[in-house]
C-alpha cells in the first residue's frame, strides 16, 4: 500500500532504485542535492539540477515541466551521503505564476521500477514562497527512509541553496535558472486529470509530449526542441494544418489547431508532450560495435526509458526530430544557394560592361557551378542521413508492440488482451517529400488528451483521389472505426467503451465490425431520440465525475458506476442533432476528455456552416485527421508540413475482426 505522507512523516525504503514523480499545475524546476550527516550541501557537485543532470546516483530532467520524474539509485551515492533532497522551484524567467500560493499544490511520489507508489506526499500550506525541499530520503541505522519536508523560501533557490550550506549558492542558482531559461520553450503542461485519479502516477510506463500535439504532432512558434504544429500554407479558405500529440499539426482560418490540451484562455503552448521529462537509466549497449568512420548500426529500443514500450517511445520520437532537423538543414542549404545565387546574377548584370560578351556569360556560368555545387553537397548530407533513418526505421517498425503498430504487423496475429495501459497510441505515419521512402509512426499519449476529428470532407488529398464525397465519407467513418478498435485493443478488458451515434444509419456497413463483434456498449444510436440519450447519459455522467473530483470525493461514486474511459463516435454531424444536441456535444469535447469521456467526429465542416461561428470552439478543440493521406499536419519548431497518412487495416485482412472478437470475449470474461 502507499503510505501516503503529512509533513514530518517518514516511512522506510525497501529498494535502493527508485523513480521520484512530480506532478505540478505549472512547469517547474526540480533539483536534487546531496547532503552529509549535518544536512550540508559540500559543493556544486553535490546539486543535479537541468544544468547538470546527472551526479552520482541522481538523475534528474533536463527542463521545466509540469510533471517530473527523477530516477535515483541510492547504492550509487557516495558513502559520505547521508541525505538526499528533492528540491522544487518555479522558473525565474518566464510569465508563470511567481509563488507556489497561486497554483494547485504539487504532489510528489516515490515509486518503484514497476510504478508501484510507496510513499506520497502533497505539498500544501505553501504561499509565498518559489522554492520549496519537498521530500528527503535519508540513512537511518544502515537503511533509507523517506521524509515529507515541504519547506518553502520565498527567496527561490538562491535562499534554499543557502540554508542547505552551499558557499555558491546564489551562483548555482543563477546557472540553474539560466539553464531553464534556455529550455521554457519545452516546458509541457500538467496532463488532464482523469476520474479515477492521475494515470501519470498510476501507470508503470512513465509519461513523456510525443499531449498534444497536436495531437500527433503539434503547432505554434519555433522553440529550439520539439514542440509540434503549424500554420496552414493554404489561403484562408483551406484548412489548416493540424497538430498531433507526437508529430505535428496546425490551425484554420478559424484556427483548427492541435494544442496538447484545449486552453482555458491565452496563448497555445505547443511544448513537446513530455518527451523524457524523467531521467531514466540509459539502455543496455546491445548494438554491435560500428567499424571505424562507419555509423553505428541502429537497433530497436535504443533510446532512455524504465520499460522497452519507453525506449521504443522515445526512440520513434528520436527519429521524428532527426528527419526533421535533417530536412531542415537541406532545405536551408538549398535556400541558401539560391539565394546567393541571385546575389551573385544580380551583381553581373548590375554592372554595364558584363551584361554582354564572354566575360558576363562566365560570371554567370561561375554563380550556376557554385550554386550547383552547394545543392550537390547538401543533397549528399541528406542522403547520408537518410540512409541511417531508414536503417534505423527497418530495425524499429518490426519490433514495435500492438498499440505502436501497423494493422498489417504480424504482432497483431499473436495479439493477446492487455493488463496494462500502453504510453501511446498509433494513428498513422507522418513523412515529408525529401523522404518519402521513411515513415515515421505518429503517436499519441494516452489517454487522450483531446477528441479526434475524422474530416470527410473534400481535403486536398495527396493524390488527389475520392472526387466523390459518399465514397470519401464511407472511408473516413471506416478510418474511425479501426482507430476505435485500437483503442479497444491497448486498454484492459473492460476499461474502455465505445458509444456510437449514427443518426440516419448510414454507416450501418462501416460500422459492421464494432457491431458483430459486440463490442459496443449498445447498438448504433438512431435518429434525434436516440442522438438525445446518448448525448444526456455522457454529459450527466461528465457532471457526475466533475462534481465527485472537484469536491474531493471520487472514490464516493454510485455503486456500479462505470469508470471507464468512453469514447463517443458521431457519424454525419450535424443530421439529427437540434441547439440543445450541440451544446451537449460541445461540452462532452470542452469537459469530457479530462473526465473519462472522448469525442471522435467523423464530419464535414462544411455540412455545419449554417451554425456560423457557434462551432468554431469545437473544431478548434478536435485533432483533425484524414481518412486519406493530406499534408495538414505542421510542426512550429522547423515549420514542416508534414504528410499523414492513416492506420488502415488492409483490403480482405481479418485482422480487425479477429482481435474485435477477443476483445468481446475478455469483457465478458472480466464482467
């Protein structure tokens, strides 16, 4: 059991490596010192902090973050150690709040490897203060225990450092802030709280970023790591590009963008969705040893992470920003030529006695050559790159598990109900022109974080098929449904379902596999009658929750109440829905995600112009997606306009039938 702390309190610590969690409603800074017996800190060295990440046995985020996770092995401090503190602080630089007083208290774990929690803590009673030394796990007569602290300085770190005994306390705490200053960009919003507590916390596969965004990716300025959007190239008739909770996307003319949660109010922060917040150990070195001047040979799950679905996480991440910054740098390259290029013509035939004769035809022969040359040689560092991603990609795609996979993966055939949620879920691959032949899987963090929009609308396809808006229709609901399916597939039997609305009984044939197989809470819902029910059962069951968390009593819930996750498919919005219909709709996608409840739309905006600007907040709040592959997905953080294609199961496969039927089959099993 977890012994959940007040301050003062203590408790005994069985294992000697540990993963310290810290969720916060703001981005913060976590540090951790070592101290002696006197609780001195001896030197800078002693501190891990963003700066220096890394001291003997600590190991702690390299940003400011909502949520934390700092690994520490207590065999490996040295033996003078006897005090190891957990150490908060709000960012200096910044426009976030400036005292602890004015954001929700944070709470602290510490967990074993498996995410078991063995102690808790949360932080309340803090007002002014910015700094605050929030646990300490320290030796007791040859054991280590942990200790609920919670003492605040309204001086920040510098006063905190300071009473710990460090002589360079103010110069520390002027390089930690520094540090932080540099990465603010990346700093990732505290993840939407669920009914049945945080998944953060709960889940043995720690969180990362690729929330939201989008959405796959997500859109918004050019920090210097990987936030993920963009701003649609189209006109102000077209849609824009869209952010996904991994790989990017952006907005419209109405800004349909993919922020990682839909804002209250201000700016979107498209921050990478928590992309090794934690400092998890590094993987074991399995890959051969490469030939001298020869690139390393690529292996799967070569990246940091507690668990391979991590590594593999991270590692799909790694390879997502290495296409990016790639292109980035040919497509730079190549803008440079050309432009000096014209720098160069521009000067020949600026000057009279070059224009003619043999002497202007060499100067321009000379800048082409040049230009030339520039491209040649850019062309060659791409391909080099290229050469190793698709390696690496080769290497990667086969061992990645169900929820990361294709449809057409042979681990499909060994599929078996899982007893664990995953970290992320696989909604198609994103690629870019430069690199066609390399597909990077777009995934996105569990649960969701924000509804799917499925447009069956006339998008500028990428090979400019489906003319015919039935046939586009047929295929976006058909999109749905296999990613319906996936989410059915990664969660536990009995954790996640599924309500259909499909008002005219349209897609009674699309929907045929959810349907036969059973594993729908109740058949499709028809008509207004039935659009009305539905709609009422969800918003009261969003009601009910909200009520119970805010007022602290989420585990006072009706006996028999379903605390699953659900999700809610709409079919040809806005037919059967009425005002009172659409309001519900627009709360179920503002409230519902951060309570259990999920929206995926399989719409035309178009169809829903007669509600005007009414509508607006509701696109905006969804991650667009296409049934067909669309170039609607960007990034802001090198400004590429990424190409999504969907995760469809292939023509004549069985695939989705078979793994459907087990599904049924462990939810009767489990009932």
């Amino acid at each position: 059991m977890t012994a959940e702390l007040v301050r003062g309190q203590n408790h005994p610590l069985s294992q000697a490596r540990l993963e310290i969690r810290v969720s916060a409603g703001t981005p913060t800074v976590a540090a951790a010192a070592l101290s002696d017996e006197n609780g001195r800190i001896r030197g800078v060295e002693w501190v891990a902090h963003p700066g220096a990440p890394t001291q003997p046995g600590l190991e702690v985020s390299r940003q400011a973050a909502a949520d934390h996770r700092l690994a520490v092995d207590l065999d490996a401090v040295p033996e003078d150690v006897h005090r190891v503190g957990v150490l908060l602080a709000l960012p200096a630089a910044g426009a976030g709040p400036a005292r602890f007083g004015a954001v929700a208290a944070p709470f602290v774990a510490v967990t074993g490897l498996d995410g078991a929690e063995i102690a808790s803590y949360t932080i309340t009673g803090l007002e002014a203060e910015s700094a605050v030394v929030a646990l300490e796990l320290y030796r007791r007569q040859g054991a280590w225990k942990v200790r609920a602290v919670g003492q605040g300085y309204a001086g920040g770190l510098a006063e905190l450092l300071t009473d710990q005994g460090l002589p360079q306390a103010r110069l520390l705490a002027g390089s930690i802030d520094d540090a932080v200053a540099q990465g603010l960009a990346r700093s990732v919003q505290a993840p939407p709280r669920t009914a049945d507590g945080d998944r953060s916390r709960q889940t043995a596969a720690p969180a990362l970023g690729p929330d939201q965004g989008g959405t796959l990716p997500q859109p918004g300025q050019a920090p210097p790591m990987s936030p993920y959007g963009g701003q649609t190239p189209g006109g102000a008739g077209e849609p824009a590009p869209q952010t996904p909770s991994y790989p990017g996307a952006a907005p419209d003319p109405n800004a349909v963008t993919q922020p990682s949660t839909p804002p209250a109010g201000g700016s979107i922060d498209y921050s990478h969705p928590r992309r090794q917040n934690a400092a998890p150990p590094p993987p074991p070195p399995t890959a051969p040893p490469a030939a001298p001047g020869q690139p390393a040979q690529p292996v799967a799950g070569d990246a940091t992470g507690w668990s391979m679905d991590e590594r593999l996480y991270n590692q799909v991440w790694g390879m997502f920003e290495d296409l990016a910054r790639s292109t980035a740098a040919y497509r730079s390259a190549v803008d440079f030529a050309e432009s000096r290029m014209d720098k160069e013509l521009e000067q020949v035939l600026s000057d009279p006695r070059s224009r003619i004769g043999g002497q202007g035809d060499a100067a321009r022969e000379a800048a082409r050559a040049r230009h030339d040359q520039l491209v040649a040689q850019a062309g060659e560092a791409l391909d080099r790159d290229l050469t190793q991603l698709t390696a690496e990609a080769e290497v990667v795609e086969p061992a990645l598990p169900p929820a990361y996979a294709r449809w057409d993966s042979p681990v499909w055939h060994a599929y078996r109900v899982p007893m664990e949620i995953p970290m992320a879920l696989r909604l198609g691959d994103l690629h870019l022109p430069e690199a066609d032949r390399i597909r990077i899987p777009m995934l996105v963090r569990l649960p969701l974080e924000r509804g799917l929009w499925i447009d069956s609308g006339r998008t500028g396809s990428s090979d400019g098929s489906f003319a015919d808006s039935h046939a586009l229709g047929r295929l976006a609901l058909e999109t749905a449904v296999a990613h319906a399916a996936r989410l059915l597939a990664v969660y536990p039997a009995g954790e996640f379902t599924v309500h259909v609305i499909d008002p005219a009984g349209s897609g009674a044939q699309p929907l045929a596999p959810l349907v036969q197989t059973g594993v729908l809470a109740a058949p499709p819902a028809l008509g207004a009658a039935g659009v009305a029910d539905v709609l009422s059962r969800l918003t009261q069951r969003v009601d009910l929750v909200q009520m119970a968390v805010r007022g602290g009593a989420a585990d006072s819930l009706p006996p028999g109440f379903d605390t699953s996750q659900q999700l809610l498919i709409v079919n040809d919005f806005p037919h059967g829905f009425d005002d009172r219909a659409v309001n519900q709709l627009r709360y179920l996608a503002d409230e519902g995600p951060a309570f259990g409840v999920h929206l995926m739309m399989v719409a035309d905006r178009e169809e829903s112009s007669g509600y005007g600007p009414l509508l607006d907040p509701l696109w905006r709040s969804l991650l667009r997606l296409t049934p067909v592959p669309d170039d609607h997905l960007a990034d802001p953080w090198v400004g590429h306009a990424w190409t999504y294609e969907p995760s469809l199961v292939p023509p004549g496969s069985q695939v989705l039938q078979q793994v459907l039927t087990q599904v049924a089959a462990a939810r009767i099993k489990y009932a």
